[in-house]
C-alpha cells in the first residue's frame, strides 16, 4: 500500500510548499489507534512526505470519538511514544506532539465541563461534527468553551454540506476558528465541498489549514493541492494562524 510514492517520479513541481505554514494541527499520523495510520512504518512514511511538503511541526490528533475510538490521555501518549521511538531509530527529526480530534457526540459536553478536552497551544480544541445534520446545542456549546478559556477549531468546516457561509460566518464572529483541510481545494471530498471551500477562501474565512492526514493518497492531494491558485491565495499575504502553534 504504501510504495505509492515510488511512481509518478516525473511530476512537475512548483516553486513553493507549506514551509510558511510551518505547522499541521490535524492529522492521524499516530500508529493504530483510530482509522489512520495503523503502524510505525505506516506513520513514518506519511510524516516524511508532510516533511517533504515543508511542514515543520506535526500535531497529531487522533479521534475521540464515545462509540468508534474511546482513545484517552494513556492510549494517545503510548501511541506517541511509539511514534517517536520509530523516529529516533530512523534519526529522522520532526517537532512532533499530540492533542485530539473531538467527535461533537454525546460525550464532547461532559469532557469540556470536567475539563478532559485535549489542547493545542494557547488552550484550542479541535473538535468536528456530524456529516449529516447540526448539532442542536453547537451555538451554547461553542460558548461555552469560550466562557471556560478554551479557543475552539471546527474542523474541515467546508465539508458540512448543510451549512454555507453565513451560518459558518456567525459561528466564527463567535470566536469559533475554521480550519480547512487543504486537499478540499482539489476535489478530493467532491464539488460542493471544493465550492464551499473556496467560498471561504474568498471571504477570509479560514484561520488554520492543516492535512488531515490519513494515509498516501491524503498526502498525493496535499501535493497536488500546491498547484492551485486558491491555494497560493492561502499561503501568501493571507491571515492565517497555523505559526501560533509553533
């Protein structure tokens, strides 16, 4: 599976990466613990092409998630000491740390109020949503881990499909972060998530990128997504917040 990257040696390049970026906040690059990478190996080939791409610092955030991925402070800390024991063993030297991926179910509440949310620098929480449908309680939620310090990310917000970008632009006016996950500029999750995306772009809706890196083909899209114009957009002169994680 992942000798994806031995063929296609000819492609053309372009003359930038996500050096400026300098660091990825979502990705599921720790070994077997939810629908990402499952082992070392498996982990070390994607964090070699994010490193190829220019990124500097790696966040890993595994799902949480009541009824798929009960992960925990114990199972996410071994599998990051997996991790960079694999990394050592191959001197490969990344800043590399892990806070989580939170599932808005019927856990996420309880975890803010007894304050079990993992965090990223300053106090974020990257948390996501159903697919299908708007929580009822998004609004107080949110507020509420702004009333408790936290500074809240919704992740991928491009790839719910039954907002647009006026329920996204209340949500932010809140003090909701946006993140996009780049390889939505290419396609990769169909045309309306491509459109949605770029309709934030417009509008400077964005505050971090990031991969969600799951496996090769994510990490082909986050190279082919370096070609786009809407992309350049994101990557100069534009307001984005990924260097305060640094």
């Amino acid at each position: 599976m992942f000798g994806f990257f031995k063929k296609k040696e000819a492609k053309k390049r372009v003359d930038f990466n996500y050096s400026s970026v300098l660091v990825d906040l979502h990705s599921h690059v720790l070994p077997g613990i939810d629908d990402g990478a499952q082992t070392p190996e498996e982990s070390i080939v994607l964090i070699k092409k994010m490193m190829e791409l220019g990124i500097k610092k790696i966040i890993a955030t595994p799902h949480v998630m009541i009824d798929y991925y009960r992960n925990d402070y114990k199972s996410i800390s071994n599998a990051l000491a997996i991790l960079k024991e694999e990394l050592k063993n191959q001197n490969i030297d990344i800043d590399i740390s892990a806070a989580a991926e939170h599932y808005f179910d019927e856990s996420f509440e309880k975890r803010i109020d007894d304050r079990l949310v993992f965090t990223m620098g300053d106090n974020y929480v990257l948390f996501e949503i159903s697919f299908i449908s708007q929580p009822s309680n998004l609004i107080q939620v949110i507020q509420k881990m702004l009333d408790m310090g936290y500074k809240p990310i919704l992740a991928h917000p491009e790839r719910y499909n039954y907002m647009d970008v006026e329920q996204l632009k209340q949500i932010r006016m809140m003090g909701c972060n946006l993140q996009l996950n780049t390889i939505s500029l290419t396609g990769y999750y169909g045309k309306p998530t491509k459109t949605l995306a770029e309709e934030l772009v417009d509008n400077q809706m964005v505050d971090f990128i990031s991969s969600d890196m799951h496996h090769p083909r994510h990490a082909q899209a986050l190279e082919d997504a370096l070609k786009l114009p809407y992309l350049r957009k994101l990557l100069f002169n534009y307001p984005l917040k990924n260097e305060l994680l640094k």
